[in-house]
C-alpha cells in the first residue's frame, strides 16, 4: 500500500468520526476532528504536487534521453 493510498483511507476515517461525534453531540471533538481532516488533505496535496514534479522531471529525462543526451551529465554541469 503506498503511502499516499494511506492518508487517503486516513482522511477517511476522520469522516467517519466526525460522523460519530455529530450522532453522539460531541461538537468539540468533532471539530477537533475536522482540523485533523484539513491536515490529511494539506499533505494529500502535497503528495500529490510531489508526484507531478517527479513525472515532470521523468519526461524532461526522456526527452533528453531520446535526443542521445545523458541526463547524468546535465546533472553534473548543472
């Protein structure tokens, strides 16, 4: 399981509690509940960032690769 597969089922299950509290009226834990629920999805969108960088940059390496240009030389003059 990756780990972005388990924040997500975390973010999940603060749904699911903070369905609980609400059902039961406990309000202040509920609420505590959805600032844990922001903080999940906050580093769910920056995995999500990360993964697009990392795509990024294995497309400019293909190319690179495809035009006989060895990305570990960039790397090094860079």
């Amino acid at each position: 399981m990756t780990i972005e597969t388990k924040k997500k089922r975390c973010a999940h299950s603060f749904i699911y509690r903070m369905e609980e509290c609400l059902i039961k009226g406990e309000l202040e834990e509920a609420e505590r509940t959805v600032f844990d629920f922001l903080d999940s999805i906050r580093e769910l969108k920056k995995l999500q960032a990360a993964n697009e960088n990392r795509q990024q940059l294995e497309q400019v390496v293909q190319r690179l690769r495809e035009q006989g240009i060895l990305a570990e030389r960039v790397a090094r003059i860079g």
